[in-house]
C-alpha cells in the first residue's frame, strides 16, 4: 500500500480484502424490477455524491446483485451437505 501526501509517500506491507456495499438509491428501489423509486434527480445525485470520488476510483470490480426473495432465503438450504 502506497500513501502519498505532501510529496512524501511510505509504502507499507498490506494484503486485505475490502468488501463494500451501498443501495442504489436513499430508498433503495432504483433499478428493482416490479417496484417504483421514489426519489427524484436532486435526491439520486446528492446519494452519489456521498460516495467519495476517490475511494470509488480505486474499486476495481463492481458487481450490481439483485434483491434475494424472502421465500428464497428462508427456504431449505442448496448445496452439498
């Protein structure tokens, strides 16, 4: 991990894995199928404003994972035993 400020940088021995997630919008409906956002334009822009510019520019893979029924999650569990 390199930090640089001030025309100085450290570079530090790191190995993590971060894992973030967000709505899409403050009421969380934008984009799902069968349901209506309710936010408008001046809500959705100061939402992704919140985000900061930089950190966004350093995630590298962003993966948009649609909303899990209820009935599916609490259904049996799949898989090997």
């Amino acid at each position: 991990m390199r930090i640089a400020r001030a025309n100085v940088s450290c570079e530090l021995p790191a190995r993590f894995q971060l894992i973030a997630a967000a709505n899409p919008c403050p009421c969380g409906d934008y984009g799902c199928p069968g349901r209506d956002c309710r936010c408008d334009d001046a809500a959705l822009a100061r939402y992704r404003r919140r985000l900061s510019g930089p950190l966004v520019d350093r995630v590298d893979l962003v993966v948009a994972v649609g909303e899990v029924p209820w009935s599916v999650l609490r259904g049996p569990a799949e898989g090997p035993d």
